[in-house]
C-alpha cells in the first residue's frame, strides 16, 4: 500500500490569524499568552485537516510565529551576543533577531536597541528566511528556556490523536545557509559541524523518547553546487545521527536536482530519501539507484509551489514508474515540497471565475490530490475523481482566455534594438547631470510611504462601492500631496508621489494587465508577518490602458523636484505571481517586458522622466545550478528589463531596484539602469561593498533597514556611508533606505528619513569643500 506524505502546511491560516495576532502582539494589544494560544489553534487545525482528508504522513515543528530557521538558531542557542544582554522571554529574542527591537526604558524595563539579522530569499522563493549567523564564541545548546518547540509540538499533536513526523532542518544545510558574524569573518560556519552535531542528537533522542519513529531531516541545499568539502560532510554528519535511541532519518531535498551531489549522499544510514520530481522528473533513475532495498523513496510530485491542478492521471503514471523500480511498499507519494509556498484553501475564493477557478489548486485541494494518487496507484478505485480531474486539464488546455494572438504577433518582433538604449551610459548620465542638476549624494526613497488604516479603510470602500470613483481619487490625491509635502520638508531631492492607490506591488499591476487572475483570500507568507497575494497568469499578458500615468502626473504638477514614476520589472511580475506552467518563463517575462514598455512610455510621455522599474526578483528566478539554463535565464531577464525600459530618450533617468538577494553586480550590469538601489543595511561583509566597486552606473546602497521598526540616528548613517565610500566613488552614490516604506508608521518614518538626509548633507559639505 502506497503511503501520502505532507512535507509541510501553510502555518498562516485561511484568514491571516497568524499575522493578525502577531503584529497585535508587538502593539502591545494582546499578550503572550493569547498569541501562543492563536498558534496552537492554527497548528490544531491544520493537523486535523490533513488527518480528515486521509493524509498518513502528516509534519509537526512545520509551524512557526517567524520563520523556521530562525526558530532553530533559537532553540540551538546561535544567538548573536547583542539579543542577549537585555533579559527577553525567548518569543521577544525570536522577534528581536527578526526584526530588530528599539524601545525606550520604563520603570520595569531597561532600554533596547538592537539590530534584525539578515534575511534573504529562501532559495528561488519568494519566501525569505532569517540567515543564521556564527561567530567563534557561538555555544551549540538546547535552549530549553520556552520548552523543546518540535518535541513539544509533536506531544501537542499526539495529545490530540495526530501522530505526526516532526521536520527540521538538516544540520549540513543550516550551516552551510549561514553565515560568519562580523567579527568572525574568518570563520566557515561549515568548519562548525562537530559542534552542532551533538545537540542535534539530543534532540533526535528527544523526539524519539516522546515516541517520534521518524523525522523528516530537509537538505535542500543539496540541489546548489557544492564544493566538494562540504559535499564529504554529509556521510560523518548522519552517520553521527544514527542509534537505536534516536528516530530514523528520511532526508529530504526539493526545488531542482540532486544528481550533481548524488555520491555524497548514496551510503548515508537514513531510512529513506525525498525527490522533487516536478522540478526534475528526469533524475527519477539515478536517485532510485541509490536505495538499499529498505530504503523508501518519497515521489514529491505534487507541486509545492504553484497553484494548478495536479494532472493525476499523469502524476499516477509517474509514480507507477516509481513503484516498478522499488517496490509499492517502499513509495511514498507526496508534495514536491512544504505547501507554504501556495495559499491555504481555494474555497475561500468567491469571487473568481468558475471556469479559471476549477483550473486551481491550493493547499488543502493538494492534500486530496495527494491522497488520490496514492489511492490510484495502490488499486483502489478513484475513477470519478480522477474524470473531474481531466474535464478541468482539459478545460485549460482548449480554453480561449490562455491565449491572445496580436500579444503573440507583438512577441515576434522583439530584437536587439528595441531592447538597447540610444547611447551608453556616459552619455546619457551627461545629459541627465544638466538636465535635473541634483546635489552630491542624491537623496530619495524606493517608493511607497505608510499604508494607513485610513488608506486601507478608503480602499476597502471604493471596492465596495461605497465611495463614487471621484471620492476616493480626491482622497487619493490628499495621501499624494501629504508624501510630497512631507518629502519637500525632510529635504529629499528626488521624490516619489507614495503609492497610496495600491495594494501591492505585483498585485496593483496585474489587476490592470489582461492575462491575470485575482484570489480574495490567496495569501502567502513572504517574511515574517509580511503575507502576499500574488496575481496568477493564466494568459497572455497585455495592457489594455495606463497603469500608474494619473497618479504621477499629479504628484508632478504639485512640486518642481523631479518625481519617479514607480513600476514593477517584469521579472518581479512574473516570480511574484502564480506563473503559467504551460508556456515558458521567457515568454511570460517579454510579454510583461512589452506591457510595461507601453507605461514607460507613456509615463515620458506626461512628463514624468525619472522612473523606477523596480526588480527585486531577478535574483530570485535564477536558476540554482550553474550552467546553460542559468545564463539563458540571465539573458531573458535582462532582456525583458530592457525591453521595458529601452524606448526612451537619453535625459529620461531609468532606476531600478534589488533586495533581499545576494546579487552578482554583473546581473545587475546587464539591465543598463541609469541608476540601482539594493538593499545593503543588514551586509556586514566588506567584500560585499568591494563587489561594486567597479559598477559603471550609479548606485544607492540602502543605508536602514525598513522592516525594522528602530530609527538609525544621523551618526548611524553617517557611520555607514563611511564605510561605503571607502569603496565606491562619492560621485556615483545615492542615499536611500533598503526598501519602500509601506509598512512603518509615519513617526518611525518621518525621524529616519530626516537623520538620513541630515547624513547626506554632512557628506555633502565635506566633500564639496
């Protein structure tokens, strides 16, 4: 009998209750205990959910108020000394390296002011996660101070009748997706696996004393290109983990190819092995070659990270191949991955098209996907599900909204001259110099200023129909005058008009692009409590009208510094929706290119001539493997970009924008921005400054952290700028933070963005005198 396996569940729940209690509990409106006591239900009903729909391998330890990795620096005690001075509960420690901590002292209570630790892309994800980072003094301990969290969640689970697999991290890929503190610079957290391995054991032997017979032990960095060094980790590391006091291993991968690392793990002593065969169906032989004859093999092959509807009957016939090559009884047929990466529950969508909706699959629809298959390749009878499943393939496949033909007509044109600026750089940065005459040290934002309640409430209302169309452009246009006049006050030379009409960055666009789709309730956690609902293309993309051109111009016609028209690159675009999984990522991302060509253009057109194409993404879609596919990839991406951007004068002033990503400067290079920022606040690494040292263009590293609620003082800034311009040419640089600015309040903002600009000023007189 074929089993079915969860690798993970949405921990959000259907109606954002995780992010609500959360961000109540950092208002102070709610306290620990009630925020605990929202996460046990939200766990509670997850568990029973997969149970009710026959699931038999269900997760534990997949739930987390943050972010799972950084959950185990806490319990593994790699806890950088400056969260340690300051007597937190462990929850307070937990938020405080995710998104720093700065409070005034009380009677009660000393002062706190500390920093978040990085936080990067998980992997090609649009989910981040909080880098672990290791100094030599770094202690490897159980930190039972708020109890055992994937021991105590599995008794959780057991006390209601749940029997679980707890999921943690691997410890080769824990370290090897940190980083040294910046005092330890010299330090390869790889070179700390002796140290981690002890307590990792202890763990297991936790779990396995509480009665878990296995864990389900992720290595996803074993689809990357790892050196050979940490590749001859992996067999001293499990066989380390292996006893008769401890649960048995099955060592799980996704997100691309394993064959690459496949000797480093072929003779380790797990029970079993997990493949992502969505990404890579193609390594199904090899991977199988490696089993010992007890040994399982989980078939992840229900995608984890997109929305469409599983083709069971495809998906069965895979398995059946799997089955042929090991055995029934040693498959398990399972998700390519943790299902948080797609929304919790299609039917709270009422308000999408029955036909494109019948096309979707969310989280809880893919635990009966799941199910069926394994029901299907084990003989029982699943007829009448598996014919509903090929009416709705089928109903996709043939349908008319998939395709536009003057949008393939348009395609067909696309060559290196539309995607090649008039002149080069240093030609149109001579023009641009006369033309805006800006200061030294440039100063602007990324573009969005706070999201108000009282944005959110107006919004809420014009979707309703409860304010008239001229209402909510007259509110609208208050929120505009508001940011300029506050920018012109701070003292900011470049301005932006705020983004008050907009939900979201990919979401604003697509809602007016032909070829998207819109959920109501499809939300998925990006960071922390930041959650996201990403559009889906289920079509061919066009635009029907201008986007963004009311809004800038109006900003416009009310200042004389110049203001950044603000869009979003077609990469983000695409790796911020849902992305068709029936043309290639090519064709979506040069559709989007040409659909944003016509807005810059007619954003130039009106007046605007400093504008933003914001791609925070582009890092994001590279492949993980080195290679043909990667640098095809890097080729369409900027190829997209440009065609987007390309069709416009010399002294129009192009900006773009990339965060939370380790970027090669050469990526960036490709695109031909008059002007990037990146998000540089949470880099302590020195090298990362020398990477762009010889960027051609100009550059503004983000100099806070905007998703920290602490304000840097003037000095703080100034301290960083010192560092940059040890590296960078005073000549080329901008002063910016990190990122937009949409989900700070309006004190943090308005105090930040003075002492910023207050930096550049300083940097200013010296360097002019």
């Amino acid at each position: 009998m074929v089993q079915s396996s969860i690798l993970g569940f949405p921990r959000i729940g259907g109606q954002r209750e995780l992010k609500k209690v959360t961000e109540s509990y950092w208002q102070g409106k709610v306290t620990v205990d009630e925020l605990l006591a929202t996460g046990k239900q939200l766990r509670a009903h997850n568990w029973k959910l997969q149970k009710d729909a026959g699931v038999e391998i269900i997760p534990s330890n997949d739930f987390s108020y943050y972010d799972q990795v950084l959950d185990l620096s806490l319990l593994f005690n790699a806890i950088p000394e400056r969260y340690t001075k300051f007597d937190l509960a462990p929850i307070d420690v937990l938020f405080a390296m995710g998104r720093g901590l700065q409070r005034k002292a009380t009677e009660s209570t000393a002062a706190v002011d500390v920093t978040a630790l990085e936080m990067v892309k998980w992997f090609d994800s649009n989910y981040h996660y909080v880098r672990p980072t290791f100094s030599h003094s770094t202690e490897f301990k159980l930190n039972t101070a708020a109890g055992i969290k994937p021991v105590d969640e599995f008794n959780e689970a057991k006390a209601l009748g749940v029997h679980t697999r707890p999921v943690i991290l691997g410890p080769v890929s824990y370290l090897y997706l940190g980083k040294a503190d910046k005092d330890s610079l010299d330090l390869e957290p790889i070179s700390l696996l002796e140290k981690v391995l002890p307590v990792y054991k202890e763990l297991l032997a936790k779990l396995k004393e509480a009665g878990a017979e296995q864990v389900q032990i992720d290595e996803p960095i074993l689809v990357l290109d790892l050196p050979e060094a940490v590749q001859a980790k992996y067999q001293a590391a499990y066989d380390a983990l292996v006893g008769a006091d401890l649960p048995e291993l099955v060592l799980t991968t996704y997100f691309g190819d394993v064959r690459p690392n496949l000797s480093a793990i072929s003779k380790l002593p797990v029970a079993g092995f997990h493949f992502d065969f969505v990404r890579v169906p193609e390594q199904l032989d090899e991977v199988a070659s490696i089993l010992t004859d007890k040994q399982t093999l989980s078939v992840g092959i229900v995608d984890g990270r997109n929305i469409w509807k599983t083709n069971l009957t495809k998906a069965s016939e895979f398995v059946q191949k799997a089955i042929e090559k090991v055995g029934a009884d040693r498959v398990i047929v399972a998700t390519s991955s943790s299902l948080l990466h797609t929304p919790v529950d299609l039917e709270n969508e009422t308000k999408l098209d029955p036909v494109i909706k019948d096309w979707f699959s969310f989280a809880t629809q893919k635990l009966g996907e799941i199910v069926t298959i394994a029901k299907n390749v084990s003989g029982e009878d699943v007829s009448e599900a598996l014919a509903a499943n090929a009416a709705s393939i089928k109903s996709r496949t043939e349908s008319s909204i998939t395709t536009n033909p003057k949008v393939q007509e348009r395609l067909a044109t696309i060559n290196e001259s539309l995607s090649t600026r008039k002149v080069p750089f240093p030609e149109r940065l001579a023009v641009q110099k006369a033309k805006y005459n800006l200061p030294l040290f440039p100063t602007t934002t990324i573009g969005s200023f706070p999201q108000t309640k009282d944005i959110r409430v107006n919004r809420n209302k014009f979707a309703k129909g409860t304010i008239t169309a001229e209402e909510y452009e007259t509110f609208i246009n208050k929120e505009i005058e508001t940011v300029i006049r506050f920018q012109e006050e701070v003292g900011l030379d470049v301005l932006v008009h705020g983004e008050p009409e907009r939900n979201d960055m990919v979401q604003y666009f697509g809602e007016q692009l032909e070829g998207f789709a819109f959920t109501t309730n499809g939300w998925v956690q990006s960071y922390g409590s930041r959650y996201v609902r990403p559009p889906i293309i289920v079509g061919d993309v066009s635009r029907p009208k201008a986007m963004t051109v009311k809004e800038s111009v109006y900003a416009q016609s009310i200042t004389k510094a110049p203001v950044k028209g603000m869009l979003s690159g077609p990469i983000t675009c695409l790796r911020w929706s849902f992305p068709r999984d029936d043309v290639s990522g090519k064709v979506q991302a040069l559709q989007l290119g040409l659909a944003l060509r016509d807005e810059v253009q007619d954003l130039e057109a009106a007046g605007i001539t400093v504008i933003q194409v914001d791609e925070p993404a582009i890092r994001e879609g590279l492949p993980l493997r080195a290679g043909k596919e990667r640098s095809d990839y890097l080729n369409w991406a900027a190829q997209s970009f440009r065609v987007a951007t390309s069709g416009v004068a010399n002294d129009t002033q192009i900006h773009s924008h990339f965060c939370y990503s380790d970027l090669d400067p050469n990526h960036i290079k490709a695109l031909d921005a008059d002007v990037v920022s990146i998000e540089f606040s949470k880099k302590d690494d020195p090298n990362y400054i020398q990477e762009f040292s010889d960027y051609p263009n100009h550059i503004g590293l983000g100099l806070f952290d905007i998703h920290s609620p602490r304000i840097p003082s003037k000095e703080e800034f100034v301290t960083r700028i010192e560092e940059i311009l040890k590296v960078y040419p005073a000549a080329n640089f901008w002063v910016n933070p990190d990122c937009g600015l949409k989900t700070r309040g309006w004190p943090e903002v308005r105090e930040s963005l003075t002492n910023m600009v207050e930096a550049a000023k300083f940097f200013r007189a010296k360097y002019e005198n």
